[in-house]
C-alpha cells in the first residue's frame, strides 16, 4: 500500500486551482485563436480577440478568467492500493476554500437553497470519487461557471430514438443558450446509463481535450456532424453572429437499459477551466 | 469608436443603435439576483431605495475580491435573462442603462422601448481584461451579500456593445 498525505493532497489542489482559473486550457486556446482565423465579420472578429486578450492577461496578472469562478467540481481517481491519511472530501474541501480565499477569487456557493440566506462562500465543492487500479491518485478539478451550467439538459429519449433525434436535443440545446452562456460553446455530451450517470458523463465530456475527436470512429463522426449543425445556427461569438458557436462537440458514452436511452449535454462556455494532476 | 462621459441622460443615448460599440467613462453600479430581488421588494413596499437609480447605469456584475495593490479583480457580465423579470419596475423609476449578456424578455425590450432606455453588453467572460477599466471601487449597500454586494464603479473606456436600443433594435434578433 501506498500513503499519499493530505499535505500532498492539499498542495496539488492549491496548484490546480489557480491553474485552471488562470490558465486557460491550451487546446481551448488554440481552439480560439483558429476560430478567429476563420470568422470574417468585425463584431465576431472583435470578440474572439477580446477571448484571447483576456486569457493573457489573467495568466499574466494573476487574475481569474472569468469572476465566475464556477462550482468547483472536483474528480479523484484513487488506485485501490493507495491510502489516504484523512477524509478525501474534507482535505479537498479545506484546500480549496484556502487556495480560492489567497487567489482572491470569488465566493459562489450558497449554503441554503432554498432560501438564499447565508453569505457566499468558497465550499463545499462536487467530489467525486473512483476507485481505480494502481497506487496512484490523480485529481482533476473543474471550476465550472453557472452561465453555462444553467443550460444543461438531460432527457429519456427512446431506446427506438434515431440518430437524427439525438443530435436535434443537442443543437436545441444550444438553440435555447443562445447568446447567454458566452459562446463560443463547447458541447459536452453523455449518452448512456442512467438519468443521473448520462448528466455525469456530459460534465466529464469537457475534460477531454478538444484538439482530438472522440476514440471510437462512428461516435467521432457523430460529434463532427453535430458540431457543423451546431454552427449552422451562427449565434456566433458573444451571440453576435459568426462562423463559431461552439468549437468542439465531445460525446462520452456508456452502456444502458434496452428501454431507455438517456441523453445528457452540460454547455461550457468558452472560459473552459479544468487542470488535472496524477500524484 | 463612440465614446460616451458622465450621467447618459435619455438625449445622450436616443441615438445609439443596436450593433454600436461604445466606450464608456463614467460612474456605474453593480447589481445582480439577490440585489434586484431586494431593489423589487423595497418598491414594492414603497420604501426609498439605497441607491438613487435616476438616470444611473446598473450592471449585472458580481466581482472578484481585489488583490493587494488592485482595485477589483475580474469582473465580467452575467447573464441577465434572470434579471428580467425584476428589470421593467426599475426601468419605470429612472433606470437609464443596463450592462449585461445574452438575451432579454419581450417584456424588458417593450420597457426599454417605452421609457427610452438601453441594454448595453460587454465582453462576456472576459473578466480579467474588464478589471483594467474600473479605476475606483466602493461598496454601496447589502454588504452582506458577498460578490452580490452592490458596488459603485468608477470605469474609464469601458467597452459596450449595444444590444437592445431605445427603438427597441435589438442586436440578438435574427
Ligand atoms: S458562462 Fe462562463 S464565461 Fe460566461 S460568465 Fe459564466 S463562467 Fe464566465
């Protein structure tokens, strides 16, 4: 067995955070700067600049992204021959609430609800845990922005559902973001499981890169499809019109019932934060 | 580029067209959910609101805490659907202006239109390069909310977009 400390636990959360609210993801970035490339009209032009802008200057200057610095959402794959020294949940919660306090980054999660009384605070987070195997431990956190999460759905299509019904829930859900959850897009998507697994998936859809499509062939065929629907809708940058609403479509799968077919999308925005480390 | 000073009284702004960008110098306030939700309330009461918001700027904001040395941190719009419903009653008591992302109601288009006001956008998630333009940085009331504070901003060539003019032109109609 393996002991990975809380320290080591906590010091790679602290680095993570301020990696993934500061740093803009390198295939979200290079991502972009193609999309600006392609875009013709001032208004697109002129927005996807300011993305890019905005990415130097929060690395430089140690400011957030975005000041919606998300819900964090943080992913533990533990092998199964490490041991923890300490509750998993606590260590990360702690370490999170101090790195987001130092960084001076923002208070976002309402302790109550239902009936909004208590004053903003950096925790908890979303943890989740898998148990994998080996002895390491590797931590993924997504800071993950309520514009865009306000836009996820999820629906128990037909096991019967064709392919061309699919891809419609996607791009109306895209149709109904609009212009507000700051496009250009990215599209997670699950399909498969459970209503609440196919939910999951869609969220672990963003931490793929975006540089590639999706392992499988016919499912990166899919993506690539719904990705051209999706632009054909010209929302465009800020909703301002243009070649780009989303950059990329990632699907994650997993197997399900023969009665059912659940579908998930969670839309990123186009700050897409997530870092990861393997300890 | 336009640029635009001061208070934006309903003559300052008649001809500013959806699709206009705008730089603005001036004074605005922050406010979002929890803030309007309250501003609503007051009104409904009767009650004078902690701010005079006659001919006032608001935008849709909950900034990043300042570092040492700063004066905000990143500070970009939020989506101001959910504003909506709360927008017309402040429209109808003077509200000039409003800085936010995305879309707005039917009901929010008729009220720019009937009290000749306008709905700006700005960068959208664009936070840190937006933090550049705020100079001074005051906290007016309803401290208790954290980031939903409402606080005074005092902002130099601050980029606007116009969305949504006082015709009723609106930039995210298709
Ligand atoms: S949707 Fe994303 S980019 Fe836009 S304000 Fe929210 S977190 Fe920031």
């Amino acid at each position: 067995m393996r002991k990975i400390s809380a320290k080591l636990i906590s010091e790679t959360v602290d680095k993570l955070v301020i990696k993934a609210n500061m740093s803009l993801r390198p295939d979200v970035l290079k991502a972009l700067k193609t999309a600006l490339s392609q875009e013709k009209t001032n208004a697109a032009r002129n927005a996807l600049s300011a993305i890019i802008k905005n990415a130097s200057i929060a690395k430089k200057e140690k400011l957030a992204i975005c000041q919606d610095t998300g819900i964090p959402i943080i992913f533990v794959e533990i092998g199964n021959r490490v041991v923890v020294g300490g509750n998993i949940s606590d260590i990360i919660n702690v370490a999170i609430a101090k790195s987001y306090s130092k960084a001076y980054l923002r208070a976002s999660i309402q302790a109550d609800p239902v009936f909004r009384s208590k004053k903003p605070s950096y925790t908890p987070g979303i943890v989740h845990t898998d148990i994998v195997a080996g002895d390491k431990m590797r931590i993924t956190i997504l800071p993950k922005g309520f514009g865009s999460e306000n836009k996820a759905r999820v629906k128990m299509l037909n096991p019967t559902a064709s392919i061309k019904q699919i891809e419609d829930f996607i791009v109306d859900s895209v149709r109904i973001a609009g212009a507000n959850a700051c496009p250009p897009y990215i599209i997670g998507v699950g399909i498969g499981g459970t209503q609440d697994l196919a939910g999951l998936l869609a969220k672990k859809a963003l931490l793929r890169s975006i540089a590639k499509g999706n392992r499988d062939k016919k499912i990166a065929l899919l993506e690539k499809g719904i990705l051209e629907k999706i632009n054909a809708l010209k929302i465009g940058p800020f909703g301002l019109g243009g070649k780009n609403t989303a950059l990329a479509v990632n699907i994650q799968t997993y197997p399900t019932h023969i009665a059912g077919l659940p579908i998930a999308v969670n839309i990123s925005c186009h700050a897409l934060r997530s870092a990861s480390e393997i300890l | 580029m336009k640029k635009l000073n001061g208070i934006l009284a309903k003559n300052k702004i008649k001809d500013l067209r959806c699709g206009q960008e705008v730089l603005y110098t001036g004074m605005i306030y922050t406010a979002r959910d929890q803030a309007h939700k309250r501003f609503s309330e007051m009104l409904r009461k009767g009650k004078k609101l902690p701010v005079d918001i006659k001919e006032q700027i608001i935008y849709y904001c909950g900034p990043n805490p300042a570092a040492k040395g700063k004066v905000i941190g990143s500070c970009g719009p939020t989506t101001s659907s959910r504003m909506d419903e709360l927008t017309p009653v402040l429209l109808k008591n003077g509200l000039r202006a409003m800085i936010g992302k995305g879309e707005r109601s039917k009901e929010v288009v008729a009220a720019i239109k009937q009290y000749k006001a306008v709905y700006f956008t700005t960068y959208a998630g664009c936070g840190a390069l937006l933090s550049g333009r705020v100079k001074k940085k005051k906290t007016v009331c309803f401290k208790d909310l954290g980031a939903e504070a409402v606080f005074a901003l005092e902002v130099e060539d601050f980029p606007l977009i116009v969305a949504i003019d006082a015709c009723g032109g609106n930039i995210y109609d298709k």
